[in-house]
C-alpha cells in the first residue's frame, strides 16, 4: 500500500512553475512601477509649479519663487530671481526616481512677484526608462498644462 503524499518530481515540478511565473511578472512589474514613478513626478512637477505661482501672487517673503527641474536629480521650488542665487534655507526640494533618463526644454522657471507671471514659457519634457515622454506646458499666464 502506497503512502499518501507528494513525489521528488511533483514538488520539483511545482517549484519550476512558481519560479516561471515569478520570472515572467519581473518586467510586468517594472514597466508599472516606473509608469507609476513617472506620473507621480509630473504631479510633483506641476504641485511645485503651482506652489510657486501662488508663494510669487501672494508675493510671500516679498520675491520671486521658481522651480528648478532636473538640477542635482531634483525638483526645486525655491525663492528668488535664480536657482543660483535663490535662498536656500526656504528650499522645498523632492528626489527624482532613477527611472526618470534625461529633461529637455525648461530646466528653470520664475514667477514674478505679485503678478504669478512666469518669466518664460514653455515646456518641460522628461523620458522614463520606458523610452516614453512626458510633457509639461507653461503659457505666459502661467497655466500649467499636461
């Protein structure tokens, strides 16, 4: 009389199917996670731009506010006339994800004190490491698109 319970070969066999399965949702997994990296960063992107729109209309600490994109793998809403100059103890900065490859158009955006008017127009255009564009468009009113 046979014992009952599971063989070498079938606990070896449903084993394998785990680990395949398991290998074959990885990349399913980092496509979404870097989708999700990549929309959480244009959200974080236009809440700076917004932020210093409203800090420049509000005209808070009596100066310009920005947003610098990109510089030190970071976004940067600061006070000031430049992300050079800006003063740095009111610095709101938030670490970019490694997924995100490259920036192109805008690296650096005013608004102007009491107006909210951006000093130059634009877009501002990252790639994730899924190879797909993200846009972000500023007007000269300042609206934020995207």
């Amino acid at each position: 009389m046979k014992k009952p319970g599971f063989t070498l070969i079938e606990i070896l066999l449903a084993i394998a199917i785990i680990v395949l399965l398991a290998a074959l949702s990885v990349p399913f997994y980092t496509s979404t996670l870097v989708s999700t990296q990549s929309k959480d960063t244009t959200i974080e992107i236009v809440q700076s731009l917004r932020r210093a729109k409203i800090k420049a209309l509000a005209a808070v600490a009596d100066d310009n506010w920005g947003v610098a994109v990109g510089q030190d793998d970071k976004i940067t809403l600061f006070k000031g006339s430049s992300y050079v100059s800006r003063d740095q103890n009111l610095d709101e900065a938030f670490a970019l994800p490694p997924s995100i490859t490259s920036f192109d158009g805008l690296s650096e955006i005013i608004f102007l004190k009491s107006t909210g008017n951006p000093n130059t127009i634009g877009d501002i255009t990252f790639i994730d490491s899924n190879n797909q564009n993200h846009k972000i468009s500023i007007n000269p009113e300042g609206t934020i698109d995207f």
